[in-house]
C-alpha cells in the first residue's frame, strides 16, 4: 500500500481551486445584445413591462443606445405612460439626429397624441381687435 505524498494532494487540491475561481471567472454577464433579444421575444408574447425591463437593463450597458431610447419608447406607449414615451422618443432622435426612422416615430407619435403638444396657435391669446388698421399689412 502506498503513502499519501501530502505535496502531491496540495497539489491537486490547489489545481482543483483555481479551474474552480477560473470557472466561475468566465461566467458572463449579460450582453446588450442579450437583453435586446430578450426583450424582443417578450414584446411579441405582450409581455410589454417585462420587455421595458430587459431594454433598461440593456441601455445601462449601453447609455444613449438610440434603438434601445426608441424600443422604451414603443413600449411606454404601450403601457399606457404617454409622457414618458414622448420624452424617450425625443431622446432617441436626440441620440442619432440623423436617422430619419426615430425621428418619423417621434412625428407619429406628436400626431398619435396632439395633446401633449399643443401648437404654437393654441398657447398664443388671438390679438384683441382695437379697430385700427394694422400698419404692417399693405
């Protein structure tokens, strides 16, 4: 019968430890992309609150992410939180100005809800009529 070398199961045992931490090193987190896609398989279930979720923990991976700003959007509206989706809409063409797709969502959006943005016309008072011809108008 042979001893135990008491080095040898150091050894071992320290081998053991570190493929161990090395393990559990390599567990990643969740990608943006991740998230995203997760997101998208919730929204199609109408599982709209749990998709808001997954593209806000995206966006905290992705700070400015204007696809992510307008998916929060989409689903705010859905939820029925009509200023909120506004202000995510407004920050989506924010973040990529030069993409018409988010800011057509933001015009659709201003024209779905005219409430939220009522036009220069109906936050001026009409001028009173003094009876005096206006002197700019030939």
């Amino acid at each position: 019968m042979s001893k135990s070398n008491p080095l040898r199961t150091l050894l071992i045992v320290g081998s053991l430890l570190l493929l161990l931490i090395a393990g559990l090193g390599c567990r990643q987190r969740a990608s943006v992309e991740d998230y995203r896609g997760f997101a998208f398989r919730s929204a199609k279930q109408g599982l709209w609150e749990e998709a808001r979720q997954r593209w806000e923990k995206a966006l905290e991976l992705a700070p400015g992410d204007a696809g992510l700003l307008n998916n929060l959007a989409v689903a705010s509206e859905v939820l029925g939180e009509p200023t909120q989706a506004g202000e995510l809409y407004q920050a989506a063409v924010a973040a990529a100005p030069n993409e018409d797709f988010y800011r057509d969502n933001l015009l659709a959006f201003r024209r779905a809800n005219p409430e939220l943005y009522p036009t220069e016309e109906e936050d001026e008072e009409p001028a009173k009529d003094t009876g005096e011809e206006d002197e700019n108008v030939e």
